[in-house]
C-alpha cells in the first residue's frame, strides 16, 4: 500500500511544522511540502489536523492469566482496540510461573502474541532466581531482542521478587546491556494491611486503597532507586500513582541517577472516590494496583510529565469483565477484596484522554504530548528513531489526529472485549481520525480494519558503550545499538 498523507501539520517531539507524509510499503518514505502522490496511491486529507507517530503503549497485559481468571482482551482483540485509539504497538509483560524457565514463558507469550493486529515487544519478569534465570536473561537479549526485565516488588506468595533476586538480577541486566524495571509496592507491608482490614470486616473494594497507600509505593520506590544507585543500573518505574513515588524519582534524577517513570491515564484523571461508590461492580470494576489516588496525587504526576521527571504514559490495560470482577464476593455476598482481579482497561482511550486532560488544559504543548504518548518509549527502550518520529526511513507507524473532534468514551461503543470502560461518560476532545499501522490504514473515521497477525514482533537491541547496560539512547536508522545518553 501507498498512502500520502496530505495537508497536516506533522508533530515529532522536538517540534511541529506543515508537511505532506508519503508511505510505502511500511515505511515513510518521505516529509515535506506539496509531495507528488504516486499511481494508485490512497490519498489522505489531513487538513486542519496533526499527523503524529503511533502511540507506544509501555504497559499492557493481553490475555494474561491472573487471580485465578484470564483477561478478557486477548493479543488480537486488544491490540485492534489500542488501533482504533491511535496506539501502534505495545510493550507486554511476559510473566513466568514460580520457578518456570523465562525461555519457556518467553515462547509461550510468544505464540499468543501471533495474532497481534499492532506490533508487540515484550518486558519478560524475574520472578524467582537461580541459575537458569542469569543464563535465559542473556539467551533473551542476544537472541530474542529483550532489553528489559520486570520485577514485582508487590503480590507476596505469588510473583513477588525479593531483594536477592533485584539484586541479581538488576547486575545481570547491567551486564547485558537491558534496563530493570519495577512495579513498586512493598509487598509484604500490602499483605499485613491486607489482613487486618479483613479482620477488622473491611471487605468490599473500599479496603483495596486502603491496603495499598502511597507510603506502601513510596518505600518500594526508594528502595529500588537505592539498589539501583548502588549498582550503577539504570531504572524505569512502572506506573507511578503517587506523589510520593514521584518525589524519589525526581531526587534520584536531581542527583545524575538514570531513572525513568511511568504514569498510567487512568491514573491522572481517576480519582479513588470511585472505590466509595455504593454499586459494588462499579467500584470493583476500578480496582487495579497501584489503586487510583486523589485529586493532589493526580495533580503531582501532570506536574512530573510536564517537568521532565515522569517520561511516558501507558495503561497497564488488563480488562476483567463484570463477572470475573465478581470473584471478590461469594454466593452469600460475603466480600474479600483480596480475590478481585486487578486490573483495568485503556489502551484505546489513553491517547485520547491525555490529549483532552493535557494538551486542551495547557498542561502538555502537542509536541510534549508525542514525547510521553510515544518518543520517549521509543528512546528508553531503545527503538528510536524507528518508532516515535514522523521522518524518511521510520516505520510507517501513525495516527491523523483531529484536535476538534469529539468522542464520548464508553463500554457500549468501545472496541476492546471488556464490559466495563473506567472512562464511561468522558467525553473528549481530540481524537484519531485515521491510524496506520506498517502503511496500511487500519482505522478509518471509525472503520476498525485490524487484521489479525499482521502485527509484528519489535527486537530490541540492548544497549552499548562504557555505560552499557542503560537506558533510552537513541537507536540508529538500522537498529543500531545505543548508549544511553540521549534520553531527556
């Protein structure tokens, strides 16, 4: 396929300007003014509108078994919604079982990601440490393209990596040139509060934040930021929700540190009185970790993207239907919260609502809303400038975008499998209107045409140099390895 995209204004990172994009094949091919449209070429009139790169969604569970359930989004499923939303690739989370080889979990995801409408990379966790787990790390960077490993320092009895395993497995990631990641809650501190407020008869999803406050993400931040400082690794924060968290992060970077945070939409404009509400499904429906804070914690992390210290935004999009929600009651309406599965959806509406809170507010400039939507993705984790940039030679990854259009966000309307939107009734201004994803539209003015397994796998180089081992350089054309100087 060949598209011209004609008459935009094209918004990178570092600046916006008017100019005609052509695509072919999956590639851009080139930007400028007036460019001459090819025989047969499919003409888009992006006039009066952006045209940006495909968003990266740093944070996404597709078809993930957890809490007893599986999520109801598989990679086909939620990968065609994030299209419909503007997103063109995800970043996964590759989750082995206790004591499970990371190759064989890695191969696993591997096979349920082939159905993929959008391109997909994954993190793989360190759940558990031995010596198979030092040697698979390398197999996976060498062979496999992964430059980043997760670790929970939540879910005691379950995923939860201890110190020894940060430990080691942060000097393995520094040898190879991959960055650590952490979702940081103290495990051990969410499972004491967890008891006591079911003993003390604090059951139903009002408990969940109670269980998890920002002093419990806060300590795990620290101490992540602690091990890393120690070990000269580099570190990325996965959905950071709390002002205290945000403050670790912006002493350690005050400091020279490399540290890289995360926030979730959800979490910038959701606030935790959804956890009062008196229908149990509504509020059972919001509970993910870490739980949505209040207004002044949502106020922290628009200040954090908007000053530098929070990097990307994602969804940690894990959709559980009304029924799998319902786990956390049993045939008498006895509640533990404890048994809800966690998680939320967003990979379609995230974009939109960062648009529409950000940039129609004034907190983010069009140009700062690519860098946390998609740019600085791409730098951390090393697939920049093939992801992230509207240039000559990048992948024909983007999204026209109309910042006057409007959209009223809801589960009756939305594209992915969840029956619950956590935006039901916002509605928004600013949306796609077009998206392509390797050069080919695959949405169109609300015309979803994702095509399953046309998504593909996005090898990630590890990263080179003296301080080898880091995060966010900037990759060459060609998928060069790169340092990590680069990143903001």
């Amino acid at each position: 396929m060949t598209v011209l995209i004609r008459g935009g204004t094209v918004v990178n990172a570092d600046r916006a300007f008017r100019a005609d994009v052509l695509c072919a094949g999956d590639k851009i091919v080139a930007v400028g003014d007036n460019l001459e449209a090819p025989p047969h070429a499919t003409i888009v009139d992006a006039g009066g509108q952006y045209v940006m790169p495909g968003g990266i969604d740093t944070h996404t569970h597709m078809q993930l078994p957890f809490m007893g359930t599986v999520a109801a989004d598989d990679f086909y499923t939620g990968t065609a919604a994030g299209l419909a939303g503007g997103t063109t690739t995800i970043m996964d989370f590759v989750i082995p079982d206790p004591r499970q080889r990371l190759l064989d979990a890695f191969h696993t995801w591997r096979g349920w990601a082939a159905k993929s409408a959008a391109d997909y990379t994954f993190h793989v966790a360190v759940t558990w440490w031995d010596d198979s787990v030092h040697e698979d790390m390398g197999t996976l960077v060498r062979e496999h393209g992964v430059n980043s490993f997760k670790h929970f320092m939540a879910y005691k009895n379950a995923i939860m990596a201890d110190d020894e395993t940060l430990i080691k497995s942060f000097r393995r990631a520094l040898e190879l040139g991959a960055i650590p990641t952490v979702h940081a809650e103290n495990g051990e501190l969410v499972y004491q509060l967890q008891r006591e407020l079911l003993a003390r008869g604090v059951r139903g999803p009002e408990a969940h934040p109670l269980s998890r406050p920002p002093e419990v993400e806060a300590e795990a931040a620290n101490r992540a930021i602690a091990i890393a400082a120690v070990l000269g690794t580099p570190l990325y924060i996965v959905h950071v929700s709390c002002a205290e968290s945000l403050d670790a992060i912006a002493r350690a970077r005050a400091r020279g540190q490399r540290v890289y945070g995360e926030a979730l939409a959800g979490h910038l404009v959701i606030d935790d009185s959804v956890y009062r509400n008196p229908d149990p499904a509504y509020a059972r429906a919001h509970v993910m970790s870490p739980p949505f804070r209040s207004p002044q914690h949502q106020a922290a992390l628009w200040q954090g993207l908007r000053g530098g210290n929070l990097h990307t935004t994602a969804t940690d999009h894990c959709t559980f239907c009304a029924a799998q929600k319902a786990a956390g009651a049993d045939a008498q309406g006895q509640e533990d919260f404890t048994r809800i599965p966690n998680g939320c959806g967003g990979v379609e509406e995230r974009m939109m609502v960062v648009w529409d809170a950000g940039v129609n507010s004034g907190a983010l400039s069009p140009c700062e809303f690519v860098a946390v939507t998609s740019a600085n993705a791409a730098r951390i984790f090393n697939i920049y400038p093939r992801k992230g940039l509207v240039a000559a030679g990048c992948d024909a990854d983007l999204v026209v975008w109309d910042p006057l259009a409007t959209r009223t966000l809801s589960a009756a309307t939305q594209f992915s499998k969840g029956d619950v939107n956590v935006f039901e009734g916002r509605t928004v201004r600013g949306v796609p209107t077009h998206t392509l994803a390797a050069g080919k539209l695959v949405y169109v003015n609300g015309d979803l045409r994702a095509e399953q397994g046309a998504g593909r796998y996005v090898a990630r180089p590890a990263f080179t140099g003296a301080d080898a081992g880091g995060a966010a350089g900037a990759a060459g054309m060609h998928g060069a390895p790169a340092t990590m100087a680069a990143i903001p």
